[in-house]
C-alpha cells in the first residue's frame, strides 16, 4: 500500500515585494504553486497511489479569488476519475481563507472537521486516518490529547498542523513533542505547517514533508512531498519526491581577493557557473548572492549595490539565458584595514573617522536623516516595505543603527577614492 503525503501548498500565494523586482520572471513565479500542484496530481497518478493526505495549509489565508478554489477542485478531479481519494486537513491560513467555507468539492475529497478529530477508514486496506481541522487561525492548544486511539490491527495515520517542539521559527500553533506523537501508538504521523523536511523514525514515523513549492528566499532547495510504503501496519519506506518548478539558491562569494568591483564581478559569474553546473534540475534557479570576507574592494562596492546586481544579472544570463534569476545581491564584505588601524594613520581619514564616530549621537543629524527617509519611504510601493527588512528599520527610526553601520563603509569608499 502506497500513499502520498503533502503540506503548505499555500496554493497562489501572493508574492509580496515582486514589484521591487521588475525584471523577475513573474508569470513563473506567480504560477509556480500551481504547476507544483499539478505535478503532484501527475505522481500520484503516475504512481497509481492508494490516497492522498494534505495536512494543511492547502491555501493562502484571507485570500479570496475563488479561481484558486475551482483550480485545486480541478486537481482533485483528476485524482476522482483516477480512482484515488484525497484526505484534507486545514490549517492555520486555512481557516483564515473564504474558500474553505464556501467551496464544493468533488466526493473523493474528504475534509477532517474541526469541532473534534475525526476518523476516516479504508476497510479494504485497513487504515485508519485520524485528525483535526484548525477552526481558527489562533489554534494554539495541543490536539494530540483528542485524538481517538489507535485501530487494533489497523495502520493507523495522524493528520495534524503543528509548530513541533524545536521549530521556533514557525507560529507556535497546536503545539507537541515527538514524545507525545510517539506516545500516542500510530504507526505514521503526516504533519504539516514546518516548511522544511524533517523525519523521524522509531515506533511511529513521524515527517514533515515541508511546503511543495518554495515561494521566496527563506524557502530553499527542492521541494515537494512524500511517497510513504507500507505492509500491514508496517511503514517500509518514506521517499522524498520533488514536485516544485522554481527553486531558491543562496550562493556565498568570498571576496577576500578582490580589489576592484570587475573582480568581484568576475567571481560571482565563476560561482553562477559552479552552481548551474552542479544543479541537473532543469529548474529555473532564483538566487540571492551575498559577497562576504575583508576585501580590498570593500570601499568600491559601497553604495554600487544597484550597478553590481546589474553586471551579475548579465553574467546570469549569459551563463543560463533564462534559467536564472538574481533575487538579490547582498554586500556583506568588511574593509581590510580595522578602526585601530585606520586611526593610526594619522591623516584626513583618520580625522573623518574621529568625526563620524559620534555621529549617531548627534540629535540634529538624526532628526535631519528621519526627515529625509520619511519623504523617501511616502513614494515606495506599499508591497515593498514589508518585504526589505531595511526599510521596515527605518520605518522604525533607528537611525542611529544605520549610521553605526554605515560608517566603516563610508570610510573604506573614501578611502578607495583617494
């Protein structure tokens, strides 16, 4: 007996801070989670499955365009005439969503209830699915506790949404421990919610497949879902299958060689190249590079961000033509020369330094600078503030930071200059 096991599909997400980007590939990326959706139809079909577990998170919170309803209506269409029946929970974003309230779906999709957990059975193979839907977004008790026992004889499967005990990076919703689901005697607990792989082996097997598709930087690497294989009441193999279409890269670049900003350039364009020969995807790869290491080009590349992501955009494309996309270029380098080291010298630099070294003290500098990035921050797209950390600092005043950490730069860019 096979079955399939997937989560957060968060099926057409919106892509926050997009417009920042006017040269991403955009219809990839606001198709991508329903191109992963229909490659996970395929594999189930492919693989002629015994059924399908969703365990939450299958759409976007309050998103509301009801296509994104008739489209996964539709998947699940191709599964009923298929003859493979599909077993949903809902989640946190879930329960936020219109659709999970108002949509029909064909009669192989069956929806766990959120009053109590309930179980589902397939008596011809002997399993018994059990979980709980989130009613609400705000789901933080643990639901372990309600559910039913395990069948005598019977492969039991726990479907449950959770902020597993060790994921602090995730919303603390429905919370447990491994201890718990191992406790509770199910041979295979499909878990939902963390958007990285995670798996568990012991007397319960306990996944999470992470999300199918990833949507943005923080969601690195090949993504997709489960293929679990069982005997009895017995889980023989749990296989990683990749679904996803598009896939997030970080690529460090160490610039501690470097002394002009081609040279940096030419680096990142030998990296882009490493990487795109190792990666047999086929995939799109969307990438941020982030330069690192004390280098003489420091001072250069301060404040050229904008003409650097311009020169490694050209490499990119004439590295992979369309098979790769630069997210971003993060400078994150440091001068070779040290503030002792700089006041040693004794000349117009070490001055400047002396000087900048109380500016983020000076009440007039910083009134002056929230003025200006106030003015500046009114003209931006209210998409792109949420997604640049930077600007949601400035948006909290924190001036003083942002000269404490611009300062050394500015001294290496003079000091280039020079």
């Amino acid at each position: 007996m096979r079955f399939l096991h997937a989560a957060d599909i968060h099926l057409d997400s919106p892509l926050i801070g997009l417009s920042a980007y006017p040269d991403a590939p955009a219809e990839l990326l606001r198709t991508a989670t329903r191109d992963a959706l229909h490659n996970l139809v395929e594999l189930a079909i492919d693989e002629r499955v015994d059924f399908l577990v969703i365990a939450g998170d299958l759409y976007d919170g309050g998103w509301k365009d009801f296509n994104t309803g008739i489209h996964f209506a539709w998947q699940m269409g191709r599964l009923k005439r298929a003859g493979i029946p599909v077993y949903v929970l809902h989640g946190n974003h879930d329960a936020e969503s219109e659709m999970t309230r108002r949509l029909s779906l064909p009669d192989n999709v069956q929806v766990f209830p959120s009053a109590k957990a309930a179980t589902f059975e397939l008596p011809e193979l002997k399993v018994a699915l059990h979980g709980r839907s989130f009613k609400t977004a705000a789901t933080t008790e643990d639901l372990v506790p309600g559910y039913p026992a395990p069948r005598p004889g019977w492969l039991n499967i726990g479907v449950l949404h959770t902020a597993l005990e060790g994921y602090a990076a995730h919303a603390s919703y429905a919370p447990c421990s491994i201890a718990e689901l191992q406790a509770k005697g199910y041979q295979y607990w499909a878990l939902g919610h963390v958007h990285e792989h995670q798996i568990w082996r012991g007397e319960s097997t306990i996944a999470f497949p992470g999300n199918l598709q990833g949507r943005n930087i923080r969601e690195t690497g090949p993504k997709g879902a489960l293929l679990v294989t069982a005997e009895e009441q017995e889980i023989r193999s749990v296989e990683q299958r990749f679904v996803d279409v598009l896939r997030w890269h970080r690529l460090q670049v160490d610039a501690s060689d470097a002394t002009r900003l081609g040279e940096v350039s030419r680096l990142v364009g030998a990296s882009l190249e490493h990487l795109l020969a190792h990666d047999d995807s086929g995939h799109t790869l969307a990438v941020r590079v982030t330069l690192h290491g004390a280098t003489a080009a420091h001072g250069e590349l301060f404040g050229l961000e904008a003409q650097l992501r311009a020169e490694v955009l050209a490499q990119a494309a004439a590295i992979a033509g369309d098979r790769m996309w630069i997210e971003k270029v993060v400078v994150d380098t440091r001068p070779r020369e040290s503030a002792g080291q700089l006041a040693a010298r004794g000349d117009a630099l070490a001055d400047l330094q002396a000087i900048l070294a109380v500016a983020d003290s000076d009440p007039d500098l910083l009134a002056s600078l929230k003025d200006d990035f106030d003015e500046l921050l009114a003209r931006l797209p209210p998409d792109i503030s949420p997604a640049v950390a930077l600007l949601e600092d400035l948006r909290g005043a924190r001036f003083a930071e942002l000269v404490r950490a611009t300062v050394p730069s500015l001294l290496a860019r003079v000091g280039a200059a020079e």
